[in-house]
C-alpha cells in the first residue's frame, strides 16, 4: 500500500493519481490542481478541442476534463509520464494510420510529456468526434 503524503490516503498503486482535496468542478479547477509542469500542455489541449468544438458542454467526467453533447464526445487527462486523450473506440480506429507514434488502447491515445503535442492531429480527431455525434442524432 501506499500512503500519499499530502492526504493520508491509502492506495494499492504507488502514486497513485488522486486530488487531495474536492475532486475539480471545471476544466479549469481541473488544469490548476495538477503540477506547473503539465498545465501548459493541458490548457493547449483544452484550447484545441475548446476551438473545434465550440458548441458543446464542458464538464469533469470519470474525473477527467470532456467535451459533452448529449453524450460524452472526448476526454483529456493529465498522468506523470503523458496526457491521456479518450476520444472513443470507434477514433482510435479511423485515426489508426496517424495514431503509429502513439501508444493506443481502445478508445485512448497516450501523448508522451516528453514530445511536442500533435496539436492538428488533436483538433482533427476532436472535430471527428463532434461530427460523429452529430451523425448518429440525425440518423
């Protein structure tokens, strides 16, 4: 077990990512509790999908930063060794061709801290996931 200094709390995976206080209620809240090194890269993360999606709700889900309507179209969160971006399982497989420098999982791509963040690619996969969403309520 490991117990976090600041909080006292006990978790089985050491260091394990956690807010020591109040989960965040925004976006924002979100970006400002995590450590200075990451927030730059976070709050381009979020200014990219915030401009190709500027018609959707933002909320914190599964305590990550999303982009919401009606359902849940893209997830970004921030890790000790990269951010986590969720776009769903169905991106992963259309983007897969422009996804190889990345590590991918079902419906989550990792974008290492110690790269330049793919900003187009982001901005593209997040308008895909808007207009994705889109295709299903008008079908």
């Amino acid at each position: 077990m490991w117990k976090c200094p600041n909080c006292g709390r006990e978790f089985e995976i050491v260091e394990q990512h956690h807010f020591c206080t109040e989960p965040p209620k925004t976006i924002d809240e979100y970006i400002a509790a995590q450590t200075e090194d990451i927030q730059p890269r976070l709050r381009e993360v979020y200014a990219v999908i915030k401009a190709a999606l500027p018609n959707t709700t933002e909320k914190i889900s599964y305590q990550m930063p999303t982009f919401w309507n009606g359902r849940n179209l893209i997830h970004f969160a921030a890790f000790k060794k990269h951010i986590g971006l969720y776009p769903g399982g169905e991106a992963t497989a259309v983007f897969a061709e422009k996804l190889t420098d990345y590590k991918t999982s079902k419906g989550g791509i990792r974008l290492p801290n110690n790269k330049p963040l793919p900003l187009e690619l982001i901005a593209e996969i997040a308008q895909w996931c808007g207009r994705a969403i889109s295709d299903i309520s008008t079908s």
